[in-house]
C-alpha cells in the first residue's frame, strides 16, 4: 500500500484485498472492521521499518539497487531510480 496510508496512521491490508475508495493518499479496503491500505505503489509485503514511512520515505521495490545500502539511526537505505528509499 502507498506510503502515504502508513503516514495517515492506517495498517496495509492483507492480502487480497478488495479497493472499495481511492483518495489522494492511496486506495482503501475494510477489514477486520478497519480502513487499510490496499493496492497501490507499494505493497503490504513491502518489509522495512514504519520510521520509513514516517521520515517521507517508501520502501524499495527490488533488491536490485542502484547504490550500497547504508544504515542511519538503526535503518538500512538505499538509492532506486534516483530515490532514497528503506531496505
């Protein structure tokens, strides 16, 4: 699910997951009684750390990365397609 979902203070949902309303910030699913993240740029399989999201950064997409992977204040990142993003 989109970065921006994480941000608002949603979970992803789990997958699959069915689109009942798109926004701004990303498209949205009820489950288990609760609005989540469905869909979108990045997934809920996406494994890096919330404080990602929280610093305006997305996880990557691949483990093909265009840099070395770095670690600052306990996170690991990395550089793809030109953006910063979480490992």
């Amino acid at each position: 699910c989109s970065g921006d979902v994480i941000r608002l203070g949603y979970l992803c949902c789990s997958l699959p997951c069915t689109v009942i309303y798109t926004d701004d910030d990303g498209d949205w699913a009820f489950q288990n009684n609760e609005w989540c993240g469905c869909g979108g740029d990045f997934r809920s399989s996406q494994k890096c750390p919330p404080e990602v999201f929280y610093k305006g950064y997305n996880c990557c997409r691949t483990c093909h990365y265009d840099s070395e992977i770095e670690k600052e204040d306990g996170i690991k990142w990395a550089w793809e397609d030109g953006r910063r993003c979480g490992v």
